[in-house]
C-alpha cells in the first residue's frame, strides 16, 4: 500500500482544479456552438418558407384581385337588396294608413291661391278616411339587376303605378342606372314615399309645384364619388307622369322632361351629420288644364254672373330646388333621443301661352294670351325625439306670388275675377305635431295645423293618422 505524505495530499486539489478550469470552458463553449448552428439551421429553413409564400402569392396575386372585385359587386348587391329578398323570395310589404281629419273649411273648395292648381288633385276629405296604402315587391333579378314594384290603392278605391323600376346592382365605380317609373330624387322629401314623412301631409312648395310629388317615365343615372365626403350626383330624363307635366307629351318623341341634381353631405364630430344639395327640373306641358269656380255680382243686371273658366297652359316650366338636412343624436346614438332639422327653397318659372274658357264668353269661344311667372317657396321643419318612441315637430310652410304676367287679364280680356285663383296672394301654413312610435313598424300621430293658403279662409285642421307596416321593408333613406 502506498503511502502519501500529508504535504503531497494537500498538493493534489491544487493539481486538479486547473484541468477542471480549462474543460469547464471548453464545453460551454461546444454548447453555444450547437446553439447558434441550430438557430442559422432554423433561420435559414424560414427563409426558404417565406420566399416559398412570396412566390404563391405572386402567382395568385391576378386571382385575388379578381376575387376582390367580386367581393364587391357581392356588397353592392347586397346593399341595394331590401330586407328579406333572395333570389327566390321577393320582399313583400304592405303599408297600411289611414286619418281622422277635421277641418273648419271645406276642402273641396279650397285652392291654393296665385298658384296655378297641379292637375289631378283629389283634396283629403273630412272625418275618417283610408289612406293611401302601399303594396310593395323587390328581388333581385340576378347578380346584375334588381326590380322594385310599388302599387298605390288610394280611399276612391283606385290602383296605381306609383313606382315599376329596374335597377342594376353591379356597375363599377360608383354607378347606378334605374329605368322605369320612379319617384324623382330632385330635392329631400320627393323620393320618399308618404308614409316616411314626419307630417301627415306634404309641405306647401311640393303641393303648388309638384302636386304633392314628382313621379317620372324614364332613366335616372346616379354617380357616387370615391370619397370620405359624400357626393352624388344624377340627372333624370323622360317624361313627368304628373304636375307640373302633361300626358299630351306622350304625342312626342325623344326626351320631354329632364332633372339635375347633386347632393353632398358629410359628419360634423361624433353626434352631427348633414346633407345639402341642389336640383334642376324642366319640362314642356301642353294643355295642362285647370278649372277655376268664381261668381260676381253684375250691376248692370243685378244678377249674380258664373264666372267658372276651363283653363289650359302650353309651354316651358323650370324649377330649382336647394335642400338642406341636418340630423343631431348625442355620441350618434339615437335611441334615446335626437333631433333633425329639414328645409327646402323653391324657385319656378314658366312661361307660354294661357288659354281660357270662360262661362261669361267675352271672346266668343276661347281667349288665349301670354302667361309668364316667376315664383317661389320654402318650408323649414324641425322633429324632436324627446325620449324613446315620443317626437314633437313643427314646421312652416310660406309661398310667394312673385311676379305673374297674364297677357289675358292685362290686355283686359278677362277681368282678376275670371281667374281668381291666380290673383295676388302669398299662402302660409304652420303646423305641429306629435307622434308616437310603439316599434318600427307602426306609427300614430296627433298633427294641428292653421291653413292659409287660400285668400279669406282660414282653415283649423286636426289630424289623426295612423300608418302600419306589415312583412319585409328595406330601411329609409338618410
């Protein structure tokens, strides 16, 4: 057995701990080597499946962009199909209105005074009365075009075309072409239907210049530009199946009747929204006809002389319309409360050849003569949303006479009173209402308004309206 000396023992740790010191290094230093080999093997294995992605998504990129333009035209369709259509199941709707009215005046009597009367008016009568209700379809044709139908059955128990349209749903860029018959979208109110209005009835202006709304025969081309702003503009050409037009255009050929307009509205911060736009109509009448009921006392016979007349204008009419809306709801939440406030400008001129026929017969038969006019309208509403379901509203209607040159009056042809209606006279009218809304679908409505839109009469009017909506109905526009 070897022996060691104690000073040779103590010597061995000391002998030891330099190897110990030079192999601990050594494979730490083997272990980072593994390491980064592993991560420039990983790296490189990256690299080698990115550019491997690159190069599919360069080969795809021509078959997602088609994609993407028919992700598009889907939306577009989508967009422009109401409610509850599909290909197979058209969106029905019915519309159900009716009112309560008493009025202080005899509405059969009334006429608007120094306006010439719009054709084919039949005035609301008093106590309870059906409405007009509307029965609706639209469906999308195919990925190109849809249709919309809208029948109109009115209290005589008559049906009408209100609007017959086909619509395309994928032009590019921001097109959009209708043909058929359709509401015009000149001014704000027009291309609503009546059971969207925030009054029972229309204001004054659509009364005197359109009879209420202007409807058209035609093609109608919208644009809506690429913008964060919007902008719209249209034009409108065919021929106006209501006032200010005439059906004896149909004895035309070619275009008749044409609109312009452009529209353009944006957000103002979080809780305001707005809309402005201006329009341009224009049509031809011939023999548009209006009859006019006045008596006068003659001293000569002491007798009470009819002064009634069928009258008939040929000739140009033109009318310009600015628009303004703006709507207001806390944060842009308007369930619990909002408010919108609505106003139009009216400007018409026409001009042409006035023909009358006159029950006193001062010219043996029919007397006719110049007519040139240039006149005017407004109205300005406001609708307040005071709690869910509850609104007040008050509106002002005005019309002035402006300057109206009547060859046959002038050159004493015919006396004022021969055509009384058109004697000079600027109509106003307030009105107010509330209106209570259980759900979407249905509406009831209290409405007061002070008439005077004919010389001498005041007419107290109280309404009473109910309107229900029954099966799919697409939403309003703003």
């Amino acid at each position: 057995m070897i022996r060691m000396h104690p000073r040779a023992l103590a010597a061995v740790p000391a002998l030891i701990c330099p190897v110990l010191a030079v192999a601990a290094p050594d494979a730490a230093i083997q272990e980072l080597r593994e390491q980064l080999k592993q991560l420039k093997e990983d790296y490189e294995k990256r690299i080698a499946a990115l550019e491997e992605r690159l190069v599919q998504a360069e080969a795809k990129a021509g078959s997602a962009e088609t994609a993407a333009v028919q992700a598009q035209d889907t939306a577009q369709q989508a967009a422009h199909r109401p409610a509850g259509a599909n290909a197979f199941n058209p969106a029905i709707s019915l519309i159900l209105a009716g009112t309560y009215t008493d009025l202080s005046q005899d509405p059969s009597t009334r006429q608007i005074t120094g306006f010439v009367p719009p054709t084919g008016q039949t005035p609301t009568p008093r106590s309870f009365n059906l409405g007009e209700s509307e029965l609706s379809l639209a469906a999308s044709v195919d990925p190109y075009f849809r249709g919309s139908f809208t029948a109109a059955i009115t209290p005589e128990n008559t049906v009408e075309v209100e609007e017959a349209y086909a619509q395309t749903s994928a032009l590019p860029n921001g097109f959009g072409l209708k043909a058929g018959r359709f509401l015009s979208s000149v001014g704000y109110l027009n291309d609503q239907h009546a059971h969207v209005w925030e009054f029972a009835d229309a204001p004054l202006p659509y009364k005197a210049f359109f009879g209420s709304q202007l409807a058209a025969d035609g093609v109608q081309l919208k644009w809506v530009a690429p913008t964060e702003t919007y902008l719209e503009l249209g034009t409108e050409a065919g021929r106006f199946v209501s006032f200010p037009g005439t059906d004896t255009q149909r004895s035309k050929n070619g275009l008749m009747s044409g609109t312009l307009f452009a529209h353009i509205g944006g957000d103002a911060g979080v809780s305001n929204n707005w809309r402005t736009g201006l329009s341009y109509v224009q049509t031809s009448p011939q023999d548009r006809t209006f009859d006019t009921t006045a008596s006068a006392f003659d001293p000569a016979t002491g007798q009470v002389v009819d002064r009634s007349s069928r009258n008939s204008f040929s000739g140009r009419s033109e009318t310009w319309i600015a628009d303004l809306v703006w709507k207001w709801a806390p944060n842009g939440n308007p369930v619990e409360t909002n408010f919108k406030l609505q106003g139009e400008y009216f400007q018409r001129r026409e001009s042409g050849t006035l023909s009358a026929t006159v029950a006193a017969d001062p010219c043996g038969g029919s007397c006719s003569d110049v007519y040139d006019s240039r006149q005017s309208g407004w109205y300005l509403q406001g609708v307040y949303q005071f709690m869910p379901r509850w609104r007040v509203g008050l509106r002002y209607d005005a019309l002035q006479h402006g300057s109206v040159d009547v060859g046959l009056i002038g050159s004493g042809t015919l006396g004022i009173g021969d055509l009384s209606v058109l004697q000079p006279y600027s109509p106003r009218r307030g009105t107010a209402m509330v209106d209570w809304r259980p759900s979407e679908f249905s509406l009831l409505r209290l409405q007061y308004a002070r008439d005077d839109s004919t010389l001498g009469e005041t007419d107290n009017q109280i309404w009473l309206q109910y309107v229900m909506s029954l099966g799919a109905h697409g939403a309003h526009q703003f």
